[in-house]
C-alpha cells in the first residue's frame, strides 16, 4: 500500500474514532452515516460492479432486524410476551443479558440472509434487466406484508427491541456503543469491499456486467458468482439491519424493516450519486446523500420529497456517472483509474 494511501485511512480512521467525541450531539446521525455507507457499498457490488440493479437488499436489512432483536428477547425471555405485552414493560434485560443478546443476535442477523440469498439467488438470478430489478423490488414488499401478519414478531403493532441497560448510567453510553459498533462495521465492510476489488472476483463481476453471455462462452460458472456477490451483500446488509434497529428501538414491517420506498431506494441512489462501480464512489455518495437528506428534512420539512425528487432528476441528468465519474472525466490524471501490473496479470489470466 502507498504512503499517501496509508495517510488516508489512518487520517479517515482517526477522524471517525474521534467524530463522536467532536460532534457529540450528532451521535445519532453519525452512526446512520455509517450505516448508510455500508449499505451503499454492498449494493455498489451487484448494482455497480456486476451489473445487476437491485432493490431487494431490503429483505435482507429487514431480516437482519427481526432476527437480532428475536434474539437478543428470545434468548432470555418468551418472545410471544415480550411483544403481546409491550417489551420492556414486562421484563428488564441486564447488561450482561443485553450485550450477550446483541452479540448471538448480530450473528444470527449477519447469517440467515446470507443463506436466504444463496437459497433464492438460485431462483431469480437467472432474470436480468429490469425482470430482475422489478422481481427484486416484490420480495421487499411481500416481506414487509408477510412479517406484518407474524404475531410473534409484534405483527403490525410493531416490536420494542431491548432497551439500553439502565445499569450504564453514562448517558452518553448508547449513543456512542451504536456507533463504535456501526463504525466497527463501516471499516470491516471497507476492508472487504477493498480487497475485492483487487481480487479476480472483481474481474469475473465485471465481466458479468459488460457481457454476461461472452463471459459464460469463456467457461465462467456466471451463475455462481452471482450468488456469491449476492450473498456477500446479505451478510452486510443484515449486520446493518441488526444495528438499526437496536439503534432506533422499535420495529415496523413496511415502515422501518422492509422500507423499499425510502431505504430501498436509498441504497441505490447513493450509489449512483457517488458513482457506481467505483470502490470510494458508495462512501462519498452515502455521505453527501445524509447531509443533503437531512437539510431536506430539516428546513423544508414537508416538502422534503419533492426536493428528493429533484435531487434525483438532477443526478439522472447531469451526474449520469456519479460525482467520481464526473471527476474521472473532469481531472483524469488525478482521478482516473491506473491500472498496475498486478491487475494487468489478473486481465490476462481471466482472459
């Protein structure tokens, strides 16, 4: 790894350590961020990368909230209670009890959707164009419809994650445990995304994306790599789900779970924004999208979609290739892309 690139994680690094420290009322908000640009990245792997648009990344997310919240309940009290008689009214999970559940929780969360993925991959990864990007967008909403009638999980009253342990009296404490631990995610997410990028599986996507009936006749199992793709996406997607809902502390089917109108949406237009296909594009995209989204909804509150709208059209128009495309085309000697002699020698062999 270069020096200046050495620079640059260790200054990103050390601002994101230091972020809740600076911008201490913003905790929040800084831990969305992050969850936003992870989610970001993993669509940018199928939607960028391999060219395949989805919108059912939600199932996952959505998945992985349910899952980490039945846990952490369910590991130490009836689930059928806890969400008949309004959660924490009923019974007050330790600290211990709360972190052990987080932790089962989160594994079970990053798990599940991962094999969900693979099981359905098999199954409408076979579509392509806008066939698959329509058949990905009904999986969310039957999600959001299907858990909205599952008693155990609240139904469509909803489901009370776990409240923090009032033992921690640091009021300072739950904001900054979400989000070190979004901000663990964020980095882990970078990492692997990373060293896909510089791996033959990147190529393999590509190839996929530029011509995925030549890249078959080349004796690629196209197939198989695309529910890899898939399924790494999953993973992430449902450790993200799993945090948020810890985070925002109540659970709705089609509102906050399976939200494919707005968070659906969210993951592909951040990428878009920023430049798909690009491994800084998702991240740039992600948080130029947060700040924007929440000046929308704090100064024209009520108009908020409409300035949405026009923030997508303007995109559609005149950043077709997002900002790091924009820049690639505007400095290309500062922002296009160089190819090594190590990705050169991966060109070849997959050829």
């Amino acid at each position: 790894m270069k020096q200046k690139d050495l620079i640059l994680y260790a200054s990103l690094i050390t601002l994101g350590l230091a972020a809740p420290f600076i911008f201490p009322a913003f905790k929040v908000q800084l831990t969305i961020l992050c969850i936003l640009i992870v989610l970001a990245m993993t669509w940018n792997l199928q939607g960028g990368e391999m060219g395949y648009n989805s919108f059912g990344n939600i199932l996952f997310y959505g998945l992985g909230m349910y899952l980490c919240a039945s846990i952490q309940v369910g590991m130490f009290f009836p689930l059928a209670e806890w969400t008949e008689s309004g959660g924490e009214k009923t019974f007050e999970h330790t600290t211990t009890q709360f972190f052990q559940g987080m932790g089962f929780g989160l594994l079970v969360a990053a798990v599940i959707p991962t094999i969900v993925a693979g099981l359905i991959g098999y199954s409408i990864l076979g579509l392509r164009g806008h066939y698959f990007a329509i058949c990905t967008l009904g999986l969310g909403i039957a999600a959001g419809e299907i858990a909205g009638g599952i008693e155990i999980i609240g139904a469509g009253q909803g489901f009370t994650t776990p409240p923090f342990p009032k033992d921690i009296v640091d009021p300072e404490a739950r904001g900054e445990f979400f989000y070190f631990l979004s901000f663990v995610l964020l980095i882990l997410t970078f990492i692997f995304v990373k060293w896909i990028y510089g791996s033959r599986f990147k190529l393999i996507l590509n190839a996929i994306r530029d011509n995925e009936d030549k890249a078959e006749a080349m004796g690629i199992q196209t197939m198989k790599y695309k529910i890899v793709g898939w399924m790494v996406s999953a993973f992430f997607c449902g450790l993200a789900g799993g945090i948020m809902g810890g985070l925002i502390g109540y659970i709705d089917s089609t509102d906050v779970a399976f939200d494919g109108r707005e968070m659906g949406v969210f993951m592909v237009l951040m990428a878009i924004l920023g430049g798909k296909g690009t491994l800084w594009g998702p991240v740039i995209g992600a948080t130029l999208f947060h700040f924007l989204k929440e000046g929308f909804w704090t100064f024209i509150l009520g108009w908020q979609y409409v300035a949405l709208g026009i923030l997508i059209v303007v995109i559609v128009i005149y950043f077709p290739e997002g900002l790091m495309g924009w820049l690639r085309e505007k400095y290309p000697n500062r922002f296009g892309e160089v190819i090594d002699e190590k990705d050169r020698k991966a060109q070849v062999e997959l050829k």
